[in-house]
C-alpha cells in the first residue's frame, strides 16, 4: 500500500493506494477494508487527477501491478489476462502471433478490467460490438471478498451484472477475451472522407453508411459547431464577432494495399500529428484553447493512408490535451430504424439551451455504427426490440459556471424522454460519461 497525498483539499489528508499482485490480495484487501467499514473505490491503471481526492477520502485499489498476460491459446483464439493488463500491452503480445483485440479503446493506458466495467465501444464497433462483447468469461471478487467466476455459459446472470457496471458489482480480477487474426502494424488502411457543411446532409450520410459500412474496417463521424466567437480588441475599441462555424466528416477505413509512396505520406502524417500534440500539451490556460481546438480540428482531417495501429490511437496523439476544460457529455446508442430522430433530438437540445442561455460554446459530435450481442440482449431485457445501434456522442464545451443544476437537471430530464421514445439505450447513464465532467 502506498499513501497519496490528496490533492484538491485544502489540507494534506491522506487517501489510501492499495496495489494487490494477485488475487488472493485483492480478497484480503477487500475484507478488511469491509471490516474497517472503509470504501474502496477500483481503478484499472495509474492515479488520475480525479482519483486525487476523492469524496470521503475514499481508498483507492488500483489492478496497475496485476498487468500479466497469462496465456495465448492460439487454437481458441482467445487471451487470458489480468484485469490491470493494459490494452495494447497485451495487442502487443498478441501481434507476435498474427493475433489482436478487435475493440480497443482511443488511448494506451486502458486496462482490459477497466474498459470491461465501462462496455468500450470503438470505430471497429459496427463489425465487433462492445469490447464486452469479446468476454468469454472472467474473476472476480465481490463486494464482500469472496471469489467467483462467471462468462457467457456460465452464472450468465452474474456475468452481465459485472460488465459494464464501472465497478459497482465487483472487482473484476482475470478475463479471458476472443481475438482476431490480424496484423495491426502492416495492415494498411486508406479513409474514403466525405465533408459536410449542413448537419441534415450530414446525418443522412452517417445513416447510411452506418446501416452499410461494406468492407470498411473502420469507421467514425464528426461533426463540430462553434457558437459565434467573440473576440476582444484592444481596451476602448470594443468587440469583433466571427462567425459561427459547423462542418462534419464521414471518414469510412478500408484495406488496401501498400506502396512506397503510401508508406512515405504514413511517415509525413505521423510526425505532423505528433506535432501537433506537443504543441497542444504545452498550449495551457484560456489563451491555449485556440490550440487544443486546432488539434481536435485535425482530428477531422486524419491522414489518407495508416496503419490499423496508428487508426486506432489517432486521438492519442492529438486529442487528450484538447479535451481540457469543463464539458458536459452524453452518449446514447441509437436503434438504426430511430437514428436520425435521436441525433436531431440531441442536437436540438443542446443548440437549444445554447441559443436561450449561452452555458455552451462548442457543441460537437461522433457517432459510429455498433452492432452488439451484449447490446440486443440488454435491450430485449428492457423489453425492447433487439436492434443495430449507431452511437451518438456530444460534447458540449461548457462556459464556467453556466449551467445552474436545475438546468442540468432539464437536460438529462430530456435526454432520457428522448430515449425512452425512440428506443434508445444510454450509454452507463449513471457513469461519468453522462455527468458534467470537470
Ligand atoms: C462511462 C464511460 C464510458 C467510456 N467508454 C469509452 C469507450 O467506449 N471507448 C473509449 O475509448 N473510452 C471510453 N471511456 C474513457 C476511458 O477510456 C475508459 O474509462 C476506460 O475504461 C479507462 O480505463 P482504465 O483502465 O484507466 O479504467 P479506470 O478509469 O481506472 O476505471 C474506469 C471504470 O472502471 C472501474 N474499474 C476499473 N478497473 C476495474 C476492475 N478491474 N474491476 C471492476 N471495475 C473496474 C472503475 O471503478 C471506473 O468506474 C469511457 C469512460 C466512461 C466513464
């Protein structure tokens, strides 16, 4: 164990790390901290910011040195793992044999327990699902430290319970996952873009090549509306108002064959992107913010030819320094045959609230097809026509302190008449995802 100070208070009071090496650990760790009557609050990987000082000084577990990758079985197909074995740790291993994950999540820090209590979904998701989806089966030990397994033919119950559940149901300690065969460093893909300056066109496209993807390997929407900016000139000389910009693109992924000249724009767009990054990490505070939007902004113009490997962490590269800020965030997978009505519903929504109040300025969109066993399952368990889903993500850049509760509180009121109407499924409504995240 090993002691943080907590940060965000404005005295040093201490939170507890535990870090367990296997799993007889984590049923030791678990109990007594029952008996000390203290919360235990999971983590997959490294402390994050908001770990720091969390509410009550919760203890914190983090799987970080349960990270093995404990066997190939090259004849199932499947990988064994520690719940804290990083993504693309174990990518990695599998690469040796010509094997991968099918969904990984956009960054390399992402523990396998991790994004299993999340669901994950990716641009692979139209043709792979959720990352749960490839959960064969798992360990784990539950709230009162006893040890159990469960997977898709055994305490089924138990196992839906766990995933997805952002660790409320339990520690998730092993899994076993399904892989594909597939060589992410020297399978090149070539992205066939569409762009947009209407959001109807927009949608109807994303619609349409959701519900026939061919043989794309990848695919993901965005779509970005700024509200007009004001720009202060110097003391005495007032304000300048530009123009309000909204543009989206389709990007659609498909194999395809590498060449010299390929190989070499690979290179080009590589080196840019991590430019970019850098700059944008270094750009802080207000005055930084152009920057960190410009490298969302090349987000939208992802390289002509990469591998599947750099497809699948682009945003890595450029993205998480442009995330800072205050945000409010939802994401809701869509039933195809309602699509379109739930994209205008939240769009309208937030533009809405935009328009009357001002709390958002840059509203922003992705959305990608996800065809899910995990999903048709949990729908037709609500009773719901099982059904393909295009997932819809918003975020909307918040300006400070401008969305009271009570606003909050019209906004997700809406959100979820929106999907009780059209079918929809919230993507963990109750995890941060759907909270207003800091
Ligand atoms: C609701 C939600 C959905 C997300 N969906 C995606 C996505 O689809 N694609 C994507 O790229 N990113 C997604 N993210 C962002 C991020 O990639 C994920 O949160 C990812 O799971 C972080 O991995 P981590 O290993 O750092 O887990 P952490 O950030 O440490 O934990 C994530 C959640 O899982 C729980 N948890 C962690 N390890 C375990 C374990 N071993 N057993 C039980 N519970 C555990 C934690 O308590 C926490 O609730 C999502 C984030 C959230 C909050």
């Amino acid at each position: 164990m090993v002691s943080y100070p907590a940060m965000g208070t404005p005295h040093s009071v201490f939170a507890e790390e535990y870090l367990p090496r296997d799993t007889a650990d984590v049923v030791r760790t678990v109990r007594d901290s029952r008996d000390r009557a203290e919360r235990l609050t999971v983590r997959g990987g490294e402390q994050t910011e908001e770990s720091y000082g969390l509410p009550d000084q919760q203890a914190v577990l983090s799987l970080r040195k349960m990270n093995a990758v404990l066997d190939i079985n090259l004849g199932r197909r499947t990988v064994r793992v520690q719940a804290g074995a990083k993504l693309s740790d174990i990518d990695r291993r599998l690469g040796a044999h010509g094997l991968g994950l099918p969904v990984v999540g956009d960054h390399r820090d992402i523990t396998a327990g991790g994004f299993a209590s999340v669901g994950g979904v990716s641009t692979a998701s139209h043709r792979y699902g959720m990352f749960i989806d490839q959960i064969s089966d798992l360990e784990y030990v539950d709230t009162d430290g006893r040890l159990g397994t469960c997977g898709r033919t055994h305490h089924t119950e138990r196992f839906h319970r766990i995933l997805g559940a952002g660790g409320r149901a339990g520690i998730i300690t092993a899994l076993t996952l399904d892989v594909v065969e597939v060589d992410k460093d020297h399978t090149w893909l070539t992205s066939d873009s569409d762009r947009f300056l209407d959001f109807d066109s927009f949608v109807e496209h994303a619609t349409t090549e959701i519900a026939n993807p061919g043989s794309a390997a990848l695919q993901v929407g965005r779509w970005v509306d700024t509200a007009p900016l004001k720009v202060a000139r110097p003391v005495g000389t007032g304000q300048v108002t530009l123009g309000a910009v909204r543009f989206g693109q389709w990007s659609s992924l498909y194999p395809t064959a590498p060449t010299r000249g390929l190989r070499a724009r690979r290179e080009v767009g590589s080196r840019t992107r991590k430019s970019l990054g850098a700059i944008a990490s270094a750009a802080g505070g207000r005055a930084g913010m152009p920057v960190r939007n410009a490298a969302a902004g090349a987000l939208m113009f992802a390289p002509k030819v990469l591998t599947i490997r750099d497809a699948e962490y682009l945003a890595d590269t450029v993205i998480s320094s442009s995330e800072r800020g205050p945000a409010y965030r939802v994401a809701v997978f869509a039933p195809l045959s309602n699509y379109s009505a739930v994209f205008y519903g939240l769009h309208d929504l937030f533009a809405g609230h935009r328009e009357r109040t001002g709390c958002f300025t840059v509203i922003s969109a992705m959305t990608y097809g996800v065809r899910s066993a995990y999903l048709r399952a949990e729908a037709a368990a609500r009773g719901l026509a099982p059904a393909d889903y295009g997932l819809i993500s918003f975020t909307c850049r918040l300006r400070p302190s401008a969305l009271p509760s009570e606003q909050l509180r019209d906004i997700v009121s809406s959100i979820d008449d929106l999907c009780r109407g059209e079918h929809a499924l919230r993507y963990s409504g109750e995890l941060p995802l759907g909270n207003v995240n800091g």
